[in-house]
C-alpha cells in the first residue's frame, strides 16, 4: 500500500493509503478520459480554480476518484453513462470516501458539457464556504 497524506489545522498528518495496482490503471484512464473529464480538467488544472491543485484520476483506498484536491480533501466526481445501474455501488463508494475525512461534489455529464460555468459556480461556492469555516484564528495576544 502506498499513502498520501497532507497536513491538518491541528498538524496532525492524515494518511490516505491505496493499492499500488491502481497506479498504473489511473494513468490508463488519464489517457482515456471523457469529454466532460477533459472539459473539467482544462479548468481545474494548473491550480485556476482559487489557487488549488487538482489531480486527475486519483487512487484513493480501493478507488480511483474523477479528481481530488489534497488541500480542500474534495473528490469531484462526473455521473456518466457508466455509472447507470450503479447507484448502490456509487452511494456505498462515496459513505467509504466520506469516511476518509473527504468531501465529494458529484455532476452529471451532462451538465459539464452543457453548463461548465454552472458546474465550475458549484465548485467555487463549495470552496469559499470551506475557507470561511476553516480559518484559523489569528494570534490575538495582547
């Protein structure tokens, strides 16, 4: 098992582990993304979205995540034709994520190719909501 980790508000590390089996077929899937993966990833990439990195096709525990941010702890998931059928396995993949200490977005395809700013308006207020509850409170010796 290999891990991630990033550092807490309390400076404690948290370790997020996945197979290392998972590694190489993440990287087959970057090669084989969607449409709506690509559209998003243009815009998530190179840190565009209020200076956070994304990651594209991210192993995580036993899963690989549309896209992850270390710092904000978010998966953004995109809902295609091969998620239909699979809602169980889905609600059961994201109660596992979400137990982990992640938060996840999740859009259809189709609004990421027909609405793109709508879904990136999403992303942006699930942003300024986690900085605004996450602020550390400045020294306030006197």
């Amino acid at each position: 098992m290999f891990s991630l980790s990033w550092g807490l508000q309390n400076n404690s590390d948290m370790k997020i582990y996945y197979k290392p089996r998972l590694k190489t077929f993440s990287r087959e899937l970057r090669k084989k993304g969607t449409l709506s993966e690509v559209l998003l990833w243009d815009i998530l990439k190179g840190k565009k979205i209020k200076g956070y990195q994304f990651m594209r096709q991210k192993p995580i525990g036993d899963y690989i995540v549309d896209f992850f941010c270390s710092k904000l702890k978010l998966v953004i998931e995109i809902d295609g034709i091969s998620h239909d059928g699979k809602s169980e396995g889905d609600r059961i993949r994201q109660q596992k994520l979400e137990s982990l200490g992640l938060s996840m977005l999740r859009f259809y395809e189709w609004d990421v190719k027909k609405d793109i700013r709508g879904v990136v308006q999403v992303i942006e207020s699930w942003i300024e909501e986690f900085e605004r509850n996450n602020k550390t409170p400045k020294n306030t010796t006197p």
